[in-house]
C-alpha cells in the first residue's frame, strides 16, 4: 500500500524568533535554515520581510537549498487597502521566496476587537492577498490565525475564512490554535469537520504549547485528515513554545500508526542526525539543552536504579521505547545511590575499564559509590570523577603529583586606574617525582587563581595539560546553615574538543572547587596515556 505524503514547514526563525531571549542574527538564519533544508524540512519560513532589517537582508538573496522551499510570511493586506497600496504585500511579493505564507484572523471576535474591521472586509482581504500571490506564481498558503477558538464561537466565520483562501487558489489552508488552550479531542473533531469542505491534502496544523499538547495536538490533526504540520526545533515560540518538531520527526518515522501510513522528507539517515540538529541549535543560542526533552534529551535514553538497569543490559525494549541511535541518541546508565552491580558494570564498559566479574572490588565500588553519593556526590552527573573512582578503586590510576599544600587570599584594593578592584591570589606547591615545584597566580576570583596556578607548572606533565581549559564551573549548596556542605561540578574541554565534567564535595567551597579541578586534570593525564 502506498503512504500518503506528509509535509513539514518549520517556523524556528519567525515564530521560534519569538521565543524569550531568543535573537537570531543573519549568520544565525543562514545556518539554521540550511540545516532544516539538509535534515529533510520540506518549509522553512525565514521571517517577516520588511519587518526589520535582519528579515529583509535576509529575504534579498535566495538560499540555495537541495529539498527545502523558502517561505515568506506576512499579514493579508489590511483593511481599507487594496493589495497594489499595501506595503506589506509588496514586500512580501518582492522577497525572493518560493513560497508566501499570510496570516489572517479566522475568529470573529479577532476581527471585530483587534482588527475593527467587518467580516466582510476580513474575507476579502484573505481573497486578494492570496489572488495576488497566486498571480505572482508563488505557492501560497493562509495561517488561520486563532482558528479553533473561531471555530467554537462562530463556526461558520471560521470556515469561510478557511473556503475563502482555498477557493482563491491556496495550496495550503492552515489551522491556527493560536492561543494553544483548544484540547486533542477537539483539534480532531474540528479538523474533520472542516476536511469535508477542503481537501485534507491541503489541509495544515499549526499548534501552540500552552496546554503541553502541541505535539498532540498536530497529531491528533493528522489522524484527521490534515497533512502539513507546522512547528519548530526543540519547541522554540512565543510563551509556552511551539509544536517541537524534535519530537514529532521522531514519532512520524518511528511509531507505526504514522510510519506505516505517511511518508516525510526525512530519510533514517537524517533522522540519526537529530540530536545533532538540536544541540546545535542550542548551542548557537548559547542555551542549555533541555536534557528530558523527549528523542534528542541527554536524559532520554538514561536508567538509573539497579533493577531497571540489570534489564535494559539484558535487553534495551525493557525500558526504551525506539533505539537511541535512530535519532543520534546513545544509551545511558547511570551510576548513583541507586545503583546496583548492573549500572557499575555498563559503566564500566562503556568507559573502557577492564574488570573481572568475580572480583571482589566491584563490591567495594559500589558500596562507596553509595557512601560517596550519601554524602552529596553526584556521579551521575560526573563522568570523569566516576571513572577516577572506578580506576582507583580497582587499582588502575597511576600516582603522578602529589600538592603539598595550597595557599588563597582574596584582597580588595585600587589600582593604577584608581578604580578598587577585588583580586584573588593562589600558590600551590606540587611534588612531582621528587621534584618540589611552586606555582603563584592571580585570577578573577579564587577558584580562577587555583586553576591557573595548579596548571601553571607540572613538571614533565605540563605537556599533556597543555590544551586543557574549564568551560563551566557550578555551585550548589547541599544543605542550609553556615555549615552548608557545597556541591562543585566543573566542566573540561582539551585541545581536541572532547570535554568531561568532575566533582568535589566538601564544606568549604574552595576545598570542593579543588577536589573537582584535581580530578579534572588528573582525568586528562589518564586520558592522554601521560606515564606515571
């Protein structure tokens, strides 16, 4: 039986723009919109031309895309103007775009209170503006904005406003729940409804978050007869976010109601590429990847309790639903206060560590994972600390330094500039092989000091230290009181990109901070094969 066609057209760059702290510059929307093209996205609308002028720069040179159709998005001409005296249709016309992408209200009270405008009028602007598209050979389509909260005050307004852009030569007619408060159940008898009228081939779902049923939500439209979806990477969007297309890729390709039925411009190829796409996409926005989100999160694909783990090493359906590596996802299990034998040993394997089932010390490596997580380490979160431990208690980490003792002052006071400035000084004395060494330096605070006087002079290691780097430093404080026991996690990053994350554990912060930075360079040593 052959699969029906499925399109997808992603909005990151105009609505995802929208998101909270999000601003994409046009190197940003060069990149994003090539990678959308490459991954299989069969829209990708840029933006607003002539909204500003990163948009409008952006709309002047055509991308060159392999799969994807550029799209142009813009408001119907307004009321009390004809299409030839509406700036915002002529931009629209003059972008160079395959595709023009209006928006419309389709609630009768959208019209009546935010446009002051009639129905009427409403309906003849959606006539004109997509007549013009029409003739100016571009594909057009209409967001019925606000549609499903139109649907259920007026339905009949609504529908006429979806007839209106259809019957005017739309190619594709797409049902906003713009407000994203209209439930599964209701998308689904709405959009079935309104497919007796237009064709479900011509039929789209553009769903907002606020309810967390977008992804749902475009779903549910589906099943009704709709055949475009349209949402954005890792949900970007204005207040709760859009339909993530992070999520729905995975489940059109990979869940046999959909991937039995339909058929997307996302191949398994690209469909391994997906946690990529995402990390990427946070990366530039300088965001922290939200680690549950579901395929691409770091979490994802993570056991942590003993007995859950035992069974995904025996079999990985006990506990996963789809193979991590079908989206670029990887298998996890987590070693922690919960864990059992099975956790310590995929950990181990997958750390390279050799070992032998029946030794005794795999015992002891787990009951000190409990008492050192008891007393707030988070190994789990610390991959390089844990396989330090692993190695250590098993006997396997070479002794290269030992710091004889450390030194920090912090002191305050002006200087040349006449400007007081806080200044934080470290000395520490390191024996390596014999050889006492003593290493001073300043930093912006005293955690900065230790790091670069504690990698400052290393004797015959310094070499292998060389390109290593601390790209992020975390505090938590465990419990409350002066006497508060303090969690550090520092993240590491060498010379070839590869970065790992380390942690100390004590009262006093410093003493955490250099619990962490030891293991960090140590983990480096061990790592670039440094003999003992």
């Amino acid at each position: 039986m052959s699969k029906e066609r499925l399109y997808l057209f992603d909005t990151t760059l105009r609505d995802g723009a929208q998101t909270n702290g999000v601003d994409f510059t046009l190197t940003d929307k060069q990149i994003i919109a090539q990678m959308l093209d490459e991954l299989g996205i069969d829209y990708v609308e840029g933006g607003y031309p002539g909204a500003n002028p990163t948009d409008t720069e952006f709309f002047g040179t055509k991308p060159k895309f392999s799969h994807a159709r550029f799209t142009a998005f813009g408001m119907t001409r307004r009321a009390g103007r004809s299409v030839s005296n509406d700036p915002g249709v002529a931009g629209l016309l003059e972008a160079k775009a395959d595709v023009i992408c209006f928006v419309a209200k389709s609630s009768a009270y959208q019209v009546r209170v935010a446009l002051e405008t009639t129905k009427e009028e409403n309906l003849a602007s959606i006539r004109d503006s997509v007549a013009a598209a029409k003739a100016a050979d571009r594909e057009v389509m209409l967001d019925c904005e606000h549609f499903f909260d139109g649907y259920k005050e007026d339905s009949g307004f609504a529908l006429a406003c979806a007839k209106a852009a259809y019957e005017a030569g739309a190619r594709w007619v797409v049902l906003c729940d713009t407000n994203g408060g209209t439930m599964p159940n209701e998308v689904e008898a709405i959009v079935a409804e309104v497919a007796k009228h237009i064709p479900g081939d011509h039929l789209g779902i553009h769903a907002h978050n606020d309810t967390e049923q977008a992804v749902a939500n475009s779903l549910a439209a589906v099943r009704a007869g709709a055949r475009q979806i349209q949402g954005t990477l890792n949900g970007l969007g204005e207040r709760c976010g859009n339909a993530n297309l992070c999520s729905l890729i995975p489940t059109l390709k990979l869940k046999a109601e959909f991937a039995d039925a339909f058929e997307i411009g996302v191949t398994a190829e690209k469909l391994a590429t997906l946690v990529k796409v995402s990390r990427t996409l946070d990366d530039m926005l300088n965001r922290v990847p939200n680690r549950h989100a579901a395929y691409v999160g770091e979490s994802a694909f993570v056991t942590k309790t003993g007995i859950h783990a035992s069974a995904v090493l025996k079999d990985p359906q006990t506990y996963e639903h789809v193979l991590p590596e079908l989206v670029g996802n990887h298998r996890k299990v987590l070693v922690s206060d919960q864990a059992g034998r099975s956790n310590v040993i995929a950990e181990l394997d997958r750390a390279g560590i050799a070992y032998e089932k029946s030794d005794p010390k795999l015992s002891r490596l787990v009951e000190e994972l409990k008492e050192r997580e008891a007393q707030g380490y988070a190994y789990e979160s610390a991959n390089a600390s844990f396989e330090l431990l692993a190695r250590r208690t098993l006997g396997k980490v070479p002794h290269y330094f030992e710091v004889e003792q450390f030194d920090v002052n912090v002191e305050q006071r002006y200087n040349s500039h006449g400007e007081r400035v806080t200044v934080a000084l470290a000395v520490v004395k390191v024996d390596v092989a014999g050889e006492h060494l003593i290493s001073a330096a300043e930093g912006n605070g005293p955690v900065n000091a230790l790091d670069v006087a504690l990698r400052k002079d290393l004797g015959k290691y310094q070499k292998y230290i060389e390109g290593l780097t601390l790209i992020d430093y975390r505090v938590r404080i465990l419990n409350g009181g002066t006497g508060a026991v303090t969690r550090v996690l520092i993240e590491s990053e060498d010379e070839n990109g590869d970065s790992w994350t380390t942690v100390g554990v004590s009262p006093n912060i410093i003493d955490a901070s250099f619990q962490a930075l030891m293991d960090s360079v140590i983990y480096k040593l061990v790592k670039s094969g440094a003999p003992a």
